[in-house]
C-alpha cells in the first residue's frame, strides 16, 4: 500500500480528476463493453419479492435496471454522461449522484446494489464512508450487494498479486477511428488516447472488515471474475 502521507494527497479532487471526469470521456464506449450481468448480481435481484423498490448506486449504463421485471430501481451515477444512456432503461428512474452525498430518503429501500463502485474512493475513510451511505439507504431487513475489484488476480489478464500496491491506476484504451484527416485534408492515421482511472484494490477479508466498520453485518461474501463481493444488512434500527 502507499504511505499514509500519499493518501493526504487524495480525496474529492484526487477523484475527480483521476474517476469522475475519465468516465465523462468514455462514458459511450465504456457502456459498450458492458452488457451481460454477472450470475450472481443477476440472482440476488432476481430474488427479490415481487414490488421490492431498491438503488443501483453507480449505476453506469444502467444494465441491471431492467434484470428483473418485477422489481423497481432508482439508479445514480456520477457520470452525466452515464447517467443519459441509463435513463433509456424505463419504467426505471435515474439520477446524477454522488455515493458520499445520495438524495435519497434514509431506510426506506428495499435494496441496493453496488457494482464496482467503491473500490473508486481514494482513502480508506472515503471507502467506508461510502459503504456506510449504502448502508443507511435501508430498511430494517434490508440488504445491499456491493462489488470491488480484488488484489488476488494471479489467473487473470492483469496478473495482481498480493504482493502488488493495492493502489493502482488502470488505462483504458479507446481506439482512434481508422480514418481521420489532417488540416491539409488529407488523410491521417489517427492516434489511441489512453485514460487512466484510479482503483483501490482489495484484499481478503477487507471488504467485510470496511462493511462492519462502516455499521453493517455481512450476510454472504465470495469472489467473482476477479472481484470480491459482499451482501450486507445495516445493524441497529
């Protein structure tokens, strides 16, 4: 991990820069490589009651809004961008939020979920923080399923390992067009523009820990195509 004085130097603006303002940028063709739902994202909202009002906090192109038919989800996204392309999903609603400053009404939502979200907040303050908003978005009995991306990819593309930082920027590469032209009007190969996001990468057992931290009781956790995830329910009334 860095050092605590690196992490003086991050937060809000920290976030904005190296988070927020990326997915601005590729919001069209970050939504494009998302599509399928993951098994066990699908299955938790697929077992919900029928009627079952809920959140997808970062809600991005919104591909879980309409899983299941039954249900209701009012999605959020930092990204404006994101947030215009998720809105094609009705009945569903969405809006441009922040997960350290959601809109909504405190206890009251059946569920939330939580997709590859919080692993974006750049202390480990911020990152419990944002877990506890989750968290006091639900009633009594409600649950929340949040996603972050793991240390522990050895068998995957990237290769991180527990030896690794756990603080990391990831590029992400979007293609120039084949066919772009100079000023002159001729024809000029274009160039890819690569954007780097900012991940705070998760070990073993830290997601629990920052759930209970945050005043939340794990219900069921695991690991998922290089993520470990949580579902939770929020302690106290």
């Amino acid at each position: 991990m860095h050092g605590e004085g690196e992490d003086l130097n991050r937060g809000e603006g920290y976030e904005e820069e190296h988070v927020h303002s990326v997915y601005d940028q590729i919001a069209s063709h970050f939504s494009s490589t998302r599509y399928k739902p993951w098994p066990i994202i699908e299955r938790f909202l697929k077992n919900l009651p029928a009627g079952s009002v809920g959140l997808d906090i970062g809600c991005g192109n919104g591909k879980y809004l309409a899983v299941n038919p039954d249900i209701f989800i009012v999605g959020s996204d930092r990204s404006h961008n994101l947030v215009k392309i998720a809105s094609q999903h009705q009945p569903h609603a969405v809006v441009v939020a922040d997960i350290l400053d959601l809109p909504h009404q405190l206890h009251f939502f059946d569920f939330a979920i939580s997709i590859a979200v919080v692993h974006h907040l750049s202390t480990p303050e911020r990152r419990v923080e944002a877990l506890r908003s989750i968290l006091q978005t639900l009633k009594p009995g409600g649950q929340a399923l949040v996603y972050v991306w793991a240390l522990e990819q050895e068998s995957s593309r990237r290769g991180w390992s527990e030896k690794d930082d756990q603080d990391v920027m990831v590029p992400w590469v979007m293609k120039g067009s084949k066919k772009t032209k100079d000023e002159s009007g001729s024809e000029a190969a274009s160039t890819d523009k690569t954007f780097h996001r900012y991940y705070h990468l998760y070990r073993k057992g830290e997601l629990e820990h920052d759930v209970e931290t945050a005043g939340g009781q794990v219900v069921e956790a695991g690991y998922e195509k290089d993520n470990w995830w949580a579902i939770a329910k929020r302690t106290g009334t």
